[in-house]
C-alpha cells in the first residue's frame, strides 16, 4: 500500500490528512480538487519496479504498492485493467508519425476506463464500511459503477443519468441491478442532483473530479502504458476530454512514476475536445483560470465527453500546461468519419468519444503540435458497442443481393471498381 502522505488542493495549495476531508477543498469549494500524494522517497525504497513486472495479477491491482488501499483490503473480483497496448504501424503511416499505439480500455469489462475508477472507488468504500455508492454519469462511469457494483453484493448502487443518454448505456445499468433515476436535464443537472442526494443521505459519491479516488484508479492506465512499453514513454499521449476525470488521471500516473524515477520524462498530453462541449479548450487557449470557467451548454453526439462545466477542470488545465501539450477541437462530423477510418486501420471498434482521439491527432498533425518524427500513444476510452447506433450513421449499408454466386461476383465487381 502507497500510505497517504497528504490531500492536496489543485488551485491553492491546502493540504489535509487521509481522512479529514472526503471531496474537494473545504477552502476552495468545488473546483478545489484533491491531489492524493506519497512520500515519493520513500516509497522509492519500499517499492520494486522488477517485482512489480513479475507479478502475476493482470489486472489494475498489480499496482496496488501504488495505490492508496491497504494489501489485504477486498477488491470487485472483476478484471479491470491490463488492457491491451497495441503497435499500429498503419496509424502511423496514415498520420505521416514515427510510431502509433493505441491503448484500448474499452477491453475492460463494462466497455470503458471508467472501470478503473469504479474498482478503485468501491474498494474505498468497502474499506469504509459504506453501504451505498453513488454517481451520476451520461453512460460509461453509470455502467462502470453498476458493473463493478454487482460484482460486490456488500454495496448498493444509485446512478443518475441525464434522459438524453444513449438506450444501450441505460439498459447495461439495468441489467446490472443498478437503482437508475433518469434526469429530466443534462449531464450536469444530473452531476449536481446526485451530489445533493449523497449529502443529505450519507451516501459515498463516485462522482469524477470530487472524489479523489477516481484520479488514482484511472491512473493506472498509465501506469500500464509505461509497463508496457519497457517502463518508457511515447512522446505524446492524446486522451479525449469531457469531465477532465480520464486526462487527469492520465497526467497522475505518468507524474508518479516519474517522481519515482521509474520513467525518465513526462509525455506531452495532448486534450481532445468536441467543438460543442469544448469549454476546457477555450480555457486554455485563452489562458484561463480554472476557478474562472463558467458553465456553459454543452452539444455533441459524443455523449461520453458532453460536459457544461468540467467537474476535474482544474486538473485538466495543469495536465496539458505542465507537460507542454495542448488542447485541440473536432467537429462532430469528424469524429463520425473518424469512427469507421479508426476501426479500419487498428481493428479497434471504439465509441465516438473515444476515436474524438483519433480526429484530434490528425488535427495535431496537420497543425505541426505533433511532429513527424514522435511517437504517439491513442487512448481509446470506450468500447464502439457503447454506441452502435453512430457506428450506424457513420458507415454505409451492406450491399443487398440474391441468393446466388453471379450475384456475389457482380456485387464485388461493383465493389473493386469503385
């Protein structure tokens, strides 16, 4: 276990003991976001990075020195984490870079990151002896707590997901025994109403950006990146952005094991943003404060990453300000051609959220933010069944033949001469 040397706030600085505060910065309020930091020197002579790669466990929980849950606490029995890290030379090539990866966690088991948060936030909470966990979410967070939740019979489960979220991410809640209140309102609405209820009913809320826990779950993803490439870096890693939660904890892990001195540099994280929710974008073009950001409506087909106000913004700005990285916008037109060229190229079938990455790198590129001769790592935040219906829209038809051999040949001469 990585004890808890201190919460620290993002925008000011206050710093608290393990258990003196539960969310954000009594100071600061909420976009006073907490930091959950080690003693880093020591930790760097407890800890070995060798027996760590020979562990066994091939989940997220192959960190656990790293994480701030006690070695014999219980955890969802679930897989989370491991996720596949896969060289994709033809992305590189279309992109005209040096060498691509795209690390795909919608191989986890609710299709999403947001697994790794869920995981971490219900071992908290059976550490605590709490009985009911929860958030609200526009699918992928609702499906990963619902998910994980069923796994841990201990805890119940309340999600409160905005009307307008896609059927299929509401029907997985439901399947998974989650108690689901849909929202008359957006993704916000949703997020300040759940938080409401957890006050007044004791609940534990895993409600990205407040809970600092879910940073450090989702930091394990980078954590594996590094692992996974020999314990180095690739030059840039390009994360799609809504709440700020993934990017956030993206920044956490790299930062981490730096402070180890396990990797020897820092990437440089690149935001993606849709043009209709791109509120963090505009923020750090205009270099913004993150108690400045005001709420603002947010409309995109990329559900996963619609957000009016960034719940982890203040996160999210320092992820790409202390790493030299940037954010960049794409249409939702582009990320609906992206959606079929992405899955083509790397054999990854990911959500529109998700390949808003893949949109935002050729954006990087044709820019000169990313340059030729580096070496980007995608990740891929969602699985495309999250959304099957963009996947529709993105694609044409199958061709519609007879039951015969001549028709099968003419349909693929028509094909081949297109």
């Amino acid at each position: 276990m990585a004890e808890i040397k201190e919460l620290k706030c993002v925008i000011g600085g206050c710093s608290y003991s393990a258990d003196e505060v539960t969310y954000t910065c009594p100071v600061h309020g909420e976009v006073g976001t907490l930091d959950i930091l080690y003693d880093y020197d020591h930790l760097k002579q407890t800890i070995d990075r060798d027996e760590i790669s020979a562990s066994r466990v091939m989940t997220s929980w192959r960190y656990k020195p790293l994480l701030p849950i006690h070695p014999d606490s219980k955890v969802p029995p679930l897989s989370v984490g491991w996720t596949p890290l896969y060289d994709t030379p033809r992305i590189a090539e279309e992109l005209g870079i040096r060498q691509a990866w795209v690390k795909d966690d919608g191989a986890n088991p609710t299709g999403s990151l947001k697994d790794r948060a869920s995981t971490m936030v219900l071992a908290r909470a059976l550490e605590k002896g709490i009985s009911t966990v929860s958030t609200a979410s526009t699918g992928n967070a609702a499906a990963a707590l619902a998910g994980l939740g069923a796994s841990v019979p201990e805890i119940d489960i309340v999600i409160f997901v905005p009307v307008t979220a896609p059927e299929a991410k509401i029907a997985q809640l439901l399947v998974y025994g989650a108690t689901v209140m849909l929202v008359e309102g957006s993704y916000d609405d949703a997020f300040d109403l759940c938080m409401e209820v957890c006050e007044a009913e004791g609940w534990y809320s895993r409600n990205t950006g407040v809970n600092p826990f879910t940073t450090e779950g989702k930091k394990t993803v980078s954590l594996e990146i590094a692992e996974q490439l020999n314990w180095s870096v690739p030059d840039v890693v390009i994360v799609s952005v809504g709440d700020g939660s993934i990017i956030s904890g993206t920044y956490k892990g790299f930062h981490d094991l730096n402070k180890l001195g396990w990797i020897d540099k820092m990437p440089r994280i690149i935001g993606v943003q849709a043009e209709g929710s791109s509120v963090l974008a505009h923020a750090w073009k205009n270099n913004m404060k993150a108690e400045d950001i005001v709420r603002t409506e947010a409309i995109t087909l990329a559900d996963s990453i619609s957000s009016e106000l960034p719940r982890d913004r203040a996160k999210a700005l320092r992820a790409v300000r202390e790493t030299n990285g940037q954010y960049v916008t794409v249409s939702d037109a582009e990320i609906l051609e992206a959606l079929p060229k992405f899955a083509q190229l790397s054999g990854v079938f990911a959500e529109p959220a998700a390949v808003a990455t893949y949109a935002g790198t050729q954006r990087a590129v044709q820019s000169g933010v990313i340059n030729s001769d580096e070496s980007v790592c995608l990740l891929m935040t969602g699985s495309g069944l999250k959304d099957v219906r963009r996947a529709q829209e993105s694609v044409a038809k199958g061709i519609r033949i007879q039951p015969n051999i001549d028709a099968v040949r003419s349909a693929l001469t028509q094909v081949r001469t297109q």
